[in-house]
C-alpha cells in the first residue's frame, strides 16, 4: 500500500492535482470596520472644519469681531463706560466736557488770557495775530515782541507756553494753528503765551481749528474696542 493511500480507501490512492493552493487568514472582525469607519467620519469632520475656517478668513466674515465687546462671567458684555455729563456749561467746539476744576480741562476761549510775542522780524505780526485771537473769544494780555530768549529762536509756526494751571488752555491755544509746539514753564497763573515762530503765516480756520481740537483731545481706545479682555 503506498504511503499515498489512505488507510480506508481499498487501494485507491489519494492524489492532489491542481497548482492552487488554499491560504489559511484570520477573518475579518467587525470591530476593524466600525474603527475604520470612525476614522473616516473624524477625517471628513477635520477636513469640513478647516473649510470653514479657511472660508472666514478669504471672506472677512469675523473681521470686526475683535471689536465686540467680551463677555464678563455672568454672559453679559462690558460696555464702554459713557463720560459724565459736565453740569457746566458744555466746553469749546470739539472739546468733550470735563469736570470742573480739572487743569486739563477745555474752556471757553473767553477764560483764556493769551500774550502774544512776535519772534520774527516782520513788523504788526503779533497785533493782527492778537485781533484775530480776539475775534474767536480769547481774552488778550500783553501784545509785543519776544522777550531776548525767544527773540528770532521760534523756528516753527509756533511755541504755546503755559503753567500746570494752563494745560486745558494750552491745549485749546495749540489747535488754533498748524505745527505749533507747547511747552510747560513754573507759572502758576492760568495765562498762555503764544509767541510767532519763523514759518507762521495764519490761524487756522475755524472749522479746521475745531477739527484739531477734537483730534487733541479724543480719548484713546478702551481694551474692548481693541480685541483685548
């Protein structure tokens, strides 16, 4: 009997025919499918995602969202604190209301004594520039040339001197020309020199004087205004 021939089989031999053989696998387990399948959806997830993300950004849909108010932790906004109202009388043109008392205050024209110097050598400046002064409110002091110090020294349009008292009137005196510089000294009256530089020429008009005022004193951005919390 040969070795080919299985015990049982009378004599008939057992052959294996045929080049193909069968491989033996594990088969395949649901829990691979469901894995797979979950990490299809997470990557169509993050794709969708970064689409919109990317459509904001071309589209400028959240360009001023850093400009909304952020949010305290009971969920409502912060909002911008509204300035006071003044119980005086409302200050110069452009000028936000300040509180009384105050030295950098705003006032009236009419509060304000204003010498006027005249460091050139062109003869009248500082008398027409006075009567211009005038005309717009303030209240007129000492009229004439430049004391020795300043004297042909003003090479701008301007130089507006004034105290710690002088700050708000200072500030009101420097809008009414174009380049004018200001400058602090030790006095402790409320009174402002406005001594005539090299290149001065005019005051501004009034509605260009109003518009530099309101440009001096606007108050700088609160943090909520700026996309910071």
């Amino acid at each position: 009997m040969s070795m080919l021939t299985p015990q049982g089989l009378k004599g008939k031999q057992y052959r294996i025919t045929g080049n193909a053989y069968p491989r033996l696998g594990r088969p395949p387990r649901k829990s691979r499918k469901v894995i797979a399948g979950l990490a299809a959806l997470l990557a169509l997830a993050l794709i969708g995602l970064g689409g919109v993300q990317l459509y904001d950004i071309f589209t400028g849909k959240n360009r001023h969202s850093s400009a909304q108010a952020c949010a305290t932790p009971s969920g409502k906004a912060l909002a911008a604190p509204t300035p006071a109202a003044s119980p005086g009388a409302p200050a110069a043109s452009g000028a936000p209301a300040a509180a009384p008392g105050d030295p950098h205050a705003i006032p009236q024209p009419a509060a304000v004594t204003v010498n006027v110097y005249n460091a050139t050598t062109k003869s009248g400046l500082a008398g027409r520039t006075a009567e211009e002064l005038k005309k717009r409110g303030f209240a007129i002091g000492k009229v004439g040339n430049a004391p020795a110090e300043l004297d042909k020294k003003v090479p701008g349009t301007a130089q507006v001197i004034a105290g710690p008292a002088g700050a708000g009137a200072s500030t009101l005196l420097t809008s009414q020309i174009a380049g004018a510089t200001a400058t602090a000294d030790a006095r402790t009256d409320a009174s402002v020199d406005f001594v005539i530089g090299d290149s001065y020429n005019a005051l501004l008009d009034e509605t260009q004087a109003a518009a530099a005022l309101a440009l001096a004193t606007k108050p700088s951005p609160t943090p909520s205004a700026t996309g910071t919390c």
